[in-house]
C-alpha cells in the first residue's frame, strides 16, 4: 500500500509530512471481484485559530463575520495589495510599449504579445484572471509576485521605476508595502518579492515544474508540490468553474490535461496529492451546503438593527473596501439592503459550487482509479 500513495505527505511546506492520507482501515474491503477498495474520509483545511460552529445561526454569523471558511496562504499580504503593485508594473510596461521612443518599446511589445496576464504565474495569475471567488481574492495572502518574462530588461525597468529595489544577495526585487487591518485598523508592514520565474528556469533547470503562465502550467506545478495551499487553490479554482459555462470555460477544459499528466506518473506522492485533493473537494462541498441552509435560515436577520446595529454593520463592512466605500457613501440603511442581495447572491451561488467540486472530485477519482485498474485498486471517498 504504502509503495501506491504517501500515507505521509507534505502539507505546510517541504519534508514536513503533516498530513496523513491514510485510508479508513475498517473500512477497507475486498469485493467479489478481487479489487481492493481503500475508503478515506472527507476532510476540512485544518484552521488553529476558527472552529466550525455545529449550530447553523452561528455558521450565518460566521459567514456575516467574513469566518465561515478558511484558506490556507503561503504569505501575509492580502492578495488586493499585493494585485495593486503587480498591475502597476504591468501597466509600466503596457505604457513602453506605447511610447515608441521609450528604449523598452520593442521589449515591451514582445512581453506583452500574449497579454499582460500572461506575465504572471500563481497565486497573482489566478487573482488577476478572476478564475476563482470574489471570497478568496478577498483572504488569500501572500508574499511574492511570480512573473513571466523573457524580456527581462524590460521587467527589471518596470520594477526599479515602479519603487522596487533589487536585493542583491537573493537577486530578487523587493518593495515595502502597508496596508490597514480591516479587524484592528492597525497598519501592516511587510516586504513583497517580484521574481522572474524565467531566472529560476534558466539558472536551476526547473522546466518540469514552471512551464509558462497558463492554468494548466500553474496546476501541473500545484499538483507535483501538493501543499495544502496548492490544493486549497486548485479546489477554488474548481468550484467556479464547470466546463459547461462560464468566462473560463475553454482553459479548464484545457486544464483537464495536468490531472491526466499527474495521474499518468503514477507518483505516490503525486496520488497521494490527488486523493487529499478530492477529500478535501468533498469536505468542503458539505461545508458549503451548510452554510447555503444557513443562508436560507437567517439572511434576513441582517436587516435586523437588533440584531446588527450601525457599529456591528461597520465592523463587518470593513472586511471589504467595497462594501466600507458603499456604506460611507449610501449609509447604514442602503447597506443593509446591498448586504442583504449579496447574502441571496450567495445563497444561489452555493449550489452551484457544491455540485461542481462533487463532480470535480469523481471525476478526479474517476480518473486516479483508471490508473491502478492493472492493479485491481480503488480509491473512494466516503
């Protein structure tokens, strides 16, 4: 068994085995056909710091609090400001390219000959291309921007002119950001990173892993890493998109080739990945359905100045700066109204999202089972 799939495997960071991906041993059977059956439970992202309430009113005001669901972050800076200095660089570079007596305009012009998105890989590429919820661009955190670039003169001119600094013991670019926390309103300082993926291809060979900017290049990297911040990000990835429909459609159709890839290495760690991945989907599907019946219980108890007064509609406002400018701008009245339609909004939307990670995880499985058909093996979810 343990030759198959890593029952130990690597959630945080590199060697740490943190996470165990060991089946349900009571459960495991034989059928009449000789195939064994390993059977895993579902599972949460594990969270120090919230636990999921079992009462569905205070799963509502966790969800109203902007608590209901973690996400696991390879950094400490809110994606929202770490986008904003990713698009002024790009934008540097879009204005080159428009200049035709910049010295950069014919660099800038090839860099930018797929778009200004394609520059970006990770974490910034899925902000950016809006391939995921407007709940996990709002709390997912890090700490670098992954660029793309050949033409890196262009790339390190954009930078130097956009405030970055280069560090010249890592050869990275470094800017100091800040920004307010929407909890305390103390103001955060921290140093962001801008590396050139490009430099790590050619000084360190790592072509198997960084491949290009496109979602199916930045899941196969995902899928061979597989920390919990990888699969956290692919799940939420996958619960807004289908196949069927939708601004993404055609690239996660495209996307499908990582999972056969991955799954054709017949890695043990990489299907030790894959099966977190779709207990994970799962466990995080039934969340979702929780908090859609909680929705459907009490979302008109945010209309309720009992409930949420002025001072408690202010302090769950400032968990996005939309909804901090639309109340200062409208008022507590009009507030509660907007917030009331995005609860509905959710509400509909839950669903759906439920019903695309339960067909992303069989699918996956599906297709992970394929693989170890030769060796009379299935992987199931209960």
């Amino acid at each position: 068994m343990t030759s198959i799939w890593d029952t130990k495997a690597d959630a945080v960071q590199k060697g740490d085995k943190l996470r165990d991906v060991s089946p349900l041993t009571k459960k495991t059977n034989v059928d009449e056909n000789g195939f064994t059956h390993y059977i895993f439970s579902k599972l949460l992202f594990s969270n120090s710091w919230y636990t999921i309430p079992d009462d569905d009113l205070e799963l509502f005001k966790k969800f109203v609090d902007g608590g209901s669901r973690s996400y696991p972050s390879d950094g400490k800076i809110p994606c929202d400001i770490v986008a904003a200095e990713a698009r002024d660089v790009l934008n540097h570079i879009v204005a080159c390219s428009n200049d035709s007596s910049n010295p950069y305009c014919d660099n800038a012009k090839k860099a930018l000959k797929e778009g200004k998105k394609a520059m970006v890989r990770g974490t910034l590429k899925l902000y950016l291309g809006k391939y995921t919820s407007r709940d996990w661009r709002r709390k997912r955190f890090t700490d670098d921007i992954d660029f793309w670039c050949f033409q890196i003169s262009v790339l390190d001119h954009a930078l130097k002119e956009c405030g970055w600094i280069k560090n010249k013991e890592t050869g990275e670019f470094e800017k100091r950001v800040s920004w307010v926390n929407p909890d305390t309103g103390e103001t955060r300082y921290e140093a962001l990173c801008a590396a050139n993926n490009l430099n790590q291809l050619l000084d360190f060979g790592a072509g198997s892993y960084l491949e290009g900017t496109r979602l199916k290049e930045i899941f196969n990297k995902k899928l061979k890493r597989g920390h919990d911040v990888d699969l956290s990000d692919i799940i939420n990835v996958a619960l807004f998109n289908n196949g069927l429909n939708g601004r993404n459609k055609d690239e996660w159709n495209d996307v499908w080739e990582s999972f056969e890839a991955a799954t054709n290495t017949r890695n043990s760690r990489i299907t030790s990945n894959l099966i977190s991945l779709c207990r994970y989907s799962l466990g995080i599907a039934d969340h979702l359905e929780r908090i859609n019946n909680a929705l459907d219980k009490y979302h008109n108890k945010i209309l309720d100045k009992n409930e949420y007064p002025d001072e408690e509609l202010e302090k769950i406002c400032r968990t996005s700066i939309h909804w901090m400018q639309y109340l200062e701008k409208n008022g507590p009245d009009a507030t509660r109204n907007m917030l009331h339609e995005f609860f509905l909004e959710q509400k509909d939307e839950k669903p759906l999202h439920v019903r695309n990670l339960r067909l992303f995880a069989g699918n996956v499985l599906k297709l992970l089972n394929s693989k170890y058909e030769y060796l009379k093996i299935v992987f199931e979810v209960e």
